[in-house]
C-alpha cells in the first residue's frame, strides 16, 4: 500500500486556553440538588424545633413522645415493619432460591409473577384486599358463609385489623427481598458449588457451607429494605388501618395535615422516621459493604440447578399457592369490581356490566383532569428526572468536576426521605408566608396549590434510583471508548453525542420509564401536596374511598396498571436495546 | 510528522508523584518505548501525552508547539494523535468499517476518499472479510486489528499505544508484535509504546525507555539496556540477570563471596560495596574439580535443576549462601548436592552503577 497523502487531514487551530467550566456546572447542580434535597429536610428541622411564632422550643418532640396518641402509632409502627421484614424473609428467601438455584418447573413464569406483584402500587392492593376480605362484604368471607352456612355475622377474615395490614404489606414488599436473593444466587459461580462437591460436601453440606453464607447479606439487605418499605409506607396502613382504628406512624402525619393542620406537630413526627431510616440504610450497607462476595474476573459456567427429584411439583404448587395472595386474588377482585353492578358481589352474567366504566369516564366529573395531571407529571418528571439523573452520573461516574462526591451524595440522599416526610417538607418549605429565621427575613415562594411542587416531590423521590441505574449504565460504557474517539478528533460534545449517548440511550429509556411508571402510582407524598386542581390519579384513588366508590377504584387502578404496562413494554420495542447488548457482551 | 519531547514532565496525585521530572525526546518517526512494571507511571505518561491528563510541572513539544504544560494543555483531538487502548476501545454500536472510518469523518473527508481509505487500511490490516461485523462478532486478535487500523488510518503525527498486546493469548501476542513493527516500519509514525513484556519491548522498540518509581531508570536501543544496564532494577527487569554483590578490591575487580571477579562497565572505587549483573546463560558452569578453580570462578552447591528443553535450569548456591540462576546446556546433568564451580566471563559481568 502507499502511503496516503497527509495533507487532507485536516489541521486543527491552534492551542486554545483550556475552559474550565467545572466550577459553574458544579454550583448549578449542586445547587438543584439543594433545593430538591436539603431545602425541605431543612424546613421539616426547624418546624420541628418552632414554636407557632417562630420561637425555638422542643415542645413539639414533648407533645409527640409523651402522648400515647403518638406512642400507640410508633409502637403499632415498628410491630409492623418488624413483622413484615420477617415474614418477606421466611417466604421470599426460600422462594429466590427455588428460582435461582433449583429445578423446580416453571421458574420464569413464578419470576414473572413475583414482577406482577412488584408492579401493583401497595394502596391498589390494600383495596383489592378489602374487596376480598372485609368482615362483612369481602368476596372470601361471602365464599366462607355460603359454603359453611356461618350466621351472616360471622366472618373468616378481618381485614381491618393489625394482622391484615401486616399480610397486605408483606404482599407487595416481598419482591423485594425475592429480588435480591434471587439476584445474588444468580451472581454465585456455580464452580463455587462445584468446588466444593468436589472436596466430598454432600448438597447440603455445600448449601449450609457455601450458597447460604454467601447469600446471607443479600438476604439481611432485603430485610431491613422491607422493614423500611412497611415503615414508611402510607396507602396501606391509611386504607386498613384507619377504619379499624388504629394509626401508624405515617397516617398519624397525614392526619396531622387535616384540619385544622399541625404543621409544627407533623414535622417533629417526621424526624424520628427520617432518623430511623438513615440509620437502618447506614446499616444495610455496612452489611453489605464488608460482606460484599461480588466475584470479580475469570469465567464461570451457569450454576447447575438443584434436583429436587419428586419435590418439584410441589414446589411449584406451593408458589403459585402463595401467589394466589399478591397477584391472582386480588386481580380477580378488581375485575370483579370493575365489571360488576355491584363490586361487593361476585359477577354473574346478569351482573356483567359496564356501568361503571362508563361512571369513571363520563359521569366522575374529576377523571379526565386528574389524568391530565399525571400524564404531564409523568412526562415531566421522566424527562426532567432523566436528565438530571443522567448528567449528575455523568459528572460522578467520570469525575468530570471537582467536588463530584458531594454531587453523589446529595443525588443519592433522598433514598433515605420518606415520601410522607419529604411531603411535610415540601409542604412547609413552600406554602408558608413571610418567616424570620435569626433575625433574617424569608421571603416565601409559594407553589403549595401547583403542578411545581409535586414535580419537585416527584424528582426529589425518584433521583436516587435513576442516578443509580444511569450511573451503572455509563460505568458499563469503557471511559476509553470516549476517550479513543477524542484522540481521532472529536471535542468532548462530538464523542458524547456519537459515542456514549448511543450507547446510553436504553439505560436511558428504561429511566425515563421507570420514573414515569413511579410517578403514576406515587401517592404518599401527593396525598400530602395536592389540592382540588392539581390531584393526581393515586390521590383521585384514594379519595374514592371515602366515598366508597369501589367500581370506579377498580376500573381507574385497573386502568393505572395498564398505562404503566404500555409504557413498560413500548419501551422494550425501541431499538438501542440492541446496542447494549453488544455493549454488555465486551 | 514531528518529534515528542517530554521536558521535566511530573504529574502528582496528591502527594505522590505518578510521573517525577521525566525528560525524554522522541525521534520524529522513532518508536520509544516505555517499560516497566505496573505503578511504575508508563501509563500516566502515555495519557499525558494523549493529553487526557495535565501535567503538574513540564511541558509536552511536538516539533515547535507546547500541546501540554501546567498552564495550558491542547485538548486530546487537537494533538494530531491517535491511541490503540489496552481494552481497544472499539466502539460496540458501529461495524469493524465505521470504527475505522470514524477518525476520517471526523476529519471532514469526503465519502469516497473515506470508503477508499477505509478499504486500504483493512487491507493492510488484512480485515477485509469482516468490514461489515460488529466488535462482539469478532475474536480478540480481530479486535486488536481493527483498533491498529482505526488508529493508522487517520496517518496520525504521533502514534500512542497503551499496552495493546496485553489482552491476547501468547502465541496471538507474538505475531502481532511483529505486526505492529511492520506496520511502523511503513508508516514510520512517532509512535510511544507502553508495555510491561520486555520481549515487547524489543521486538518492537527503537528505543527503550525503563521506568521505575516515576522515573526514567534507563534510556538506550534495546541492545544498551539489555547487554549494559545500568542498574539493579534494570538488570533484573530486563532479561532476568543474576546481582552478585561484594566489595570492589581494585578499579576493576570485585570480591565475591570471597573469590575476585574481574568485571567491565565502569572503574570501580576500591572499598565500596559494588553490584555486578551477570545473565543467566553467561555462566558456564562444570562439576568441581581438584584443586584451586581457574581465575574468575565462584564454587557452589547445586541446589536444584530442571530440564527445559532448550537448557536446563540450575540453581547453586554460593558459599556465603547467595543463590547464582544459571541457564545450562541442556545436556549437561550435574546432580544436586554435588559442588560445582561457575566460571564468569569478565566481559560479562557488568558492576552497575546504582
């Protein structure tokens, strides 16, 4: 070959002083992420130590912690997470590992379901366990009295009742501990077992040995992020617990919101959840920082499952078994409920009906507004929450700017918020007038009554999660695939566009999916900030349930499922998919 | 094209210095290359030049122009460069040709002149079969082509190479190194190589640049630094030397476990302690004899030897319990446990300086 004339290539200028711009872009994101993040916390500290005046006083910790009002919620509070950490444990570990590890047949088809019931907002679920299990309508308690002639009185099921809100609960939060183990046991290199067959274990000596001692963090992960889940979780107590009487620590807030509001009362409420689930995120991942067993390098063959010889079907019967809890009984209810004349009745075909399909769309004078609003929320927070996410993990994961942890600090901070606490906070940082802190006058900034402040709450609740799947998605790409790009010319702008966004963009779309299918089935924090015109689809939910609405509950949580299922699945048909695919296969 | 010159090139990291005071001058169309073990700040200095990191002190010329100083450095796409990565950095959404014709786009050429460049570059690099696959589709071997050619066919003024052997299996490893000198002894590119294989190094290198600690240990052809290091480290990294210690008798000879060995290299300071690096097949080594042991001749114990095929491998211990590595002759057996005497070329033992 000769040699090819060097003149056209094209000669670059000549030097240019280098911009650093890093200090700017760090002020300006720091700076999003202290109104998203620190503004409300700070808000929720000093109303907690504010006397209605303004003065400092611990008043409100004495009123809150020296009343059995407050007492009986705190208690009720941790009897549940305690109880639902535990029972998630007992079902999902198990259950991880028969998936995993196991031969038990169809294992995707129980993977899938256990993602069905991942995907049901927990306040969906609560009513669709009322349908089935209220003492006196509930569709079980009906079978119950038809097939054992009990008096009409009698009932199997209470709902209503600490019991039922630990089972409701525990229904939609073991996915997460099934994820996890399930995740980990997929990650152990099968060698790992092998080897120690190979040195005369029997199988369960390799599973007491090995395959336990290596999915313990996992497991104790999962529990403490259920315990969490069940701490902090407002919809389900709020539908079950209340009628029955009792209040948990996060209803116990929303009431405090309820006129005439306590705001001072709410915020010194707040703090002790706040702490709580900080100091329990502090030791999950102390848990699992020192016992991490993330096996790095060398290749490894696929696990080899373990024979279950005659126990498969019945393994796999008792999953579906207790699938029955989360997914099909419930689902049944609701269909039942959306196509029935009466929701409390089993449907017939005399019964079957669209009443009330055509009651939520044209006669429920709130519908069409209130999807409004979650649609431009939803988009809005996906593309505004997308992006955010997106550059935050850029600047970290390349250690763009100087001060970049701080940056993944504060992006990361809200995990441990609450949704109900960061809706106090939210709540106070801007509804309030004039306020004179030391002597310094606040002026107010009021988006109490807009779309704003729930676009706030919903960025501020979702960054953690998108700056993390995004900051995986960017560590996947090879900082040298950028980096060979610029040596061949291309200013950073040019490499980022050509050479990292494509290879981002999947991790990208599955954020902005994730975010949005998050938002339309957010309510704890909504249920604290929004008024008539800026209610969203979970609150609309919600409030139909003090007017008993059951029919248009089903038909609108039925019609919530199957947006976040459209979403879900026109996201996987966008191509970039394929891209990532070959990134992940480098 | 144009020379590289490092000018008191130093990049600290905090309190460490990754690269210390490093100057070095490149030959326009030399191939250097920078060796050494991992930490030793090879990679560092590579990326200073490519101008992904800013020096703390020193400066980067190419012919005339400062591209890196602690003030002012030029971005990495302004330097007329081009980079083969260790990982190859190819990119996974474009095929094996548009990784290749990338740089060209990029350069504002028109499509005709790219599809050719682009045809004879994977000619050369003989890639022609797999234009069309994409970088999962191809094997490692493939991989490293297609990153040689992407990096070639822009005719870059200074060529980069971090490593690019170290992901390949030996015997792919080994072609290549030829590979890689062929395609620069028809392109003579400036180029900078990074590599931890001294065999690397010298197959492929004009010039051999060992470094240690951040700092340039030994500068010279391959020949200099392999027949006439000039340190311990460089005797032992390069070529697998024995280091003989004792203390210099006169300006020429130094007493090893108690026998004089007449060395070369430099002229010795009676008294002081002196290393001397000789290489393993530069020792001849014979049972023990009756008798004193001619001039030049340490006794030992044979510990160990293995056969290698090629030669057997001895090791034998000195009466003052240093051990001596020595390639033999593959058929010469002495049993371990029996004394033997090695004899040491004087013209072979080099007293190193540090």
């Amino acid at each position: 070959m000769t040699r090819l004339a060097r003149s056209t290539l094209v000669q670059p200028e000549a030097t240019r002083l280098r911009l650093d711009l890093s200090g700017p872009v760090l002020a300006l994101f720091a700076a999003l992420l202290v109104i998203l993040v620190v503004l409300p916390i700070a808000w929720i500290a000093i109303f907690a130590f504010s006397t209605k005046d303004g003065g400092v006083t611990i008043a409100n910790f004495v009123a809150i912690f020296g009343d059995a009002e407050f007492q009986e919620p705190l208690v009720t509070t941790l009897v549940i997470a305690i109880s639902v950490g535990l029972i998630c444990c007992l079902v999902a570990a198990p259950m991880g590992w028969l998936v995993a590890r196991s031969d038990m047949p169809g294992r995707r088809l129980v993977r899938t379901l256990v993602t069905a019931s991942f995907v049901t907002p927990p306040f969906l679920g609560a009513i669709a366990w009322e349908l089935l299990a209220a003492p006196n309508s509930g569709l079980l308690n009906q079978a119950w009295r038809a097939i054992s002639g009990a008096a009409p009185d009698h009932h199997l099921f209470n709902i209503y009742s600490l019991g039922g809100v630990i089972f409701v609960i525990s229904c939609y939060t073991f996915p997460y501990v099934f994820v996890l183990v399930a995740n980990a046991l997929d990650r152990i290199p099968g060698e790992l077992e092998d080897a120690s067959s190979m040195l005369g274990a029997r199988s369960w000596q390799t599973a007491r040995s090995i395959t336990i001692p290596m999915t313990l963090p996992a497991i104790l992960a999962g529990v403490l992020v259920a315990f969490l889940q069940a701490m902090n979780l407002f919809g389900s107590p709020a539908i079950l617990a209340i009628p029955a009487g009792f209040h948990t620590m996060t209803t116990k807030i929303w009431s405090l919101f309820q006129f005439p509001p306590k705001p001072e009362l709410a915020a010194a409420a707040a703090l002790p959840l706040l702490v709580l689930t900080i100091v329990l995120l502090r030791a999950q991942s102390a848990i699992l920082g020192q016992r991490s067993y993330a096996v790095l390098g060398g290749k490894y063959g696929a696990p080899r499952p373990v024979r279950l010889g005659a126990w498969r079907w019945p393994a796999l019967a008792i999953c579906l078994g207790l699938m029955l809890l989360p997914v099909f009984l419930p689902y049944g209810a609701l269909f039942n409920a959306a196509f029935s004349k009466v929701p409390s009745k089993l449907i017939t075909w005399s019964t079957l009906s669209l009443h009330n399909v055509h009651f939520t769309f044209f006669e429920l004078s709130q519908t069409w507004g209130v999807m409004r609003n979650t649609f431009l929320l939803a988009v809005l927070s996906g593309t505004v929450g997308t992006l955010l996410a997106l550059v935050i993990a850029y600047l970290v994961a390349r250690r763009a700017v100087r001060g970049h942890r701080w940056l993944g600090f504060l992006a990361t901070a809200p995990i441990a918020i609450p949704g109900i606490v960061l809706g106090v906070g939210l709540f106070l940082a801007y509804t309030r007038s004039w306020l004179s802190v030391a002597g310094v006058d606040i002026p107010p900034m009021i988006l109490y009554g807009t779309l704003w402040i729930l676009l706030i709450a919903y960025l501020t609740i979702e960054l953690p999660a998108s700056y993390q799947q995004l900051g995986s998605a960017i560590q996947a790409v090879h900082p040298e695939l950028e980096e060979a790009s610029r040596i061949l010319g291309a200013t950073r702008l040019r490499a980022l566009r050509e050479i990292t966004a494509p290879l981002l963009l999947s991790g990208v779309v599955a954020t902005w999916c994730f975010i949005f299918v998050a938002v339309v089935r957010e309510l704890s924090a909504a249920v604290i900030l929004f008024t008539s015109d800026t209610k969203v689809l979970s609150v609309l939910i919600f409030d139909l349930k003090e007017s008993g609405d059951l029919g248009a509950i089903a038909v609108l949580g039925l019609m919530m499922l199957a947006i976040t299922t459209a979403v879900v699945w026109l996201a996987n048909l966008i191509p970039g998919a394929e891209a990532r695919r070959q990134a992940s296969q480098m | 094209m144009a020379s590289v010159e490092l000018r008191g090139l130093t990049k600290r990291f905090g309190a460490t210095a990754a690269v210390d005071n490093v100057s070095l001058t490149i030959g326009d169309g030399n191939l250097v290359c920078l060796l050494g073990p991992s930490g030793c700040g090879k990679t560092t200095t590579l990326r200073l030049i490519a101008g992904f990191i800013e020096p703390t002190e020193g400066e980067i010329v190419v012919g005339e122009r400062v591209i890196s100083s602690p003030r002012r450095t030029l971005p990495p796409e302004q330097r007329m460069m081009s980079m083969i990565f260790q990982s190859y950095a190819l990119w996974p959404h474009m095929t094996a040709a548009e990784n290749v014709a990338y740089g060209l786009k990029i350069r504002g050429l028109d499509k005709a002149t790219v599809d050719a460049r682009v045809k004879a570059i994977l000619a050369v690099a003989r890639l022609e079969a797999l234009a069309g696959r994409y970088p999962s589709e191809l094997s490692g071997g493939q991989q490293q082509r297609v990153s040689l050619a992407r990096a070639l066919v822009v005719e870059p003024e200074t060529l980069l190479m971090d490593e690019p052997l170290s992901n390949l299996d030996a015997n792919l490893r080994e072609e290549m190194r030829f590979e890689i000198r062929r395609l620069h002894d028809q392109f003579r590119t400036t180029a900078v190589y990074v590599t931890h294989d001294q065999a690397e190094a010298m197959t492929t290198a004009d010039v051999i640049a060992v470094m240690n600690g951040g700092r340039i240990e030994q500068l010279g052809s391959p020949e200099d630094v392999y027949e006439r290091p000039v340190s311990e480290f460089v005797a032992r990294f390069i070529g697998a030397s024995n280091v003989l210690k004792g203390q210099a008798i006169d300006r020429t000879q130094v007493a090893i476990a108690g026998v004089p060995v007449a060395t070369t290299g430099r002229a010795l300071e009676p008294g002081r302690e002196t290393a001397v690096a000789v290489r393993q097949h530069d020792i001849r080594l014979a049972p023990a004899g009756s008798g004193e042991p001619p001039a030049n001749t340490l006794r030992g114990v044979v510990r160990r030897q293995v056969f290698l095929g090629s030669s057997r491998d001895y090791i034998v211990e000195m009466q003052d319990g240093a051990e001596v590595r020595i390639a033999a002759p593959a058929d010469q057996s002495i049993t371990p446990g029996s004394a033997a005497w090695m004899h040491l070329d004087p013209e072979r033992c080099r007293a190193l300086t540090r």
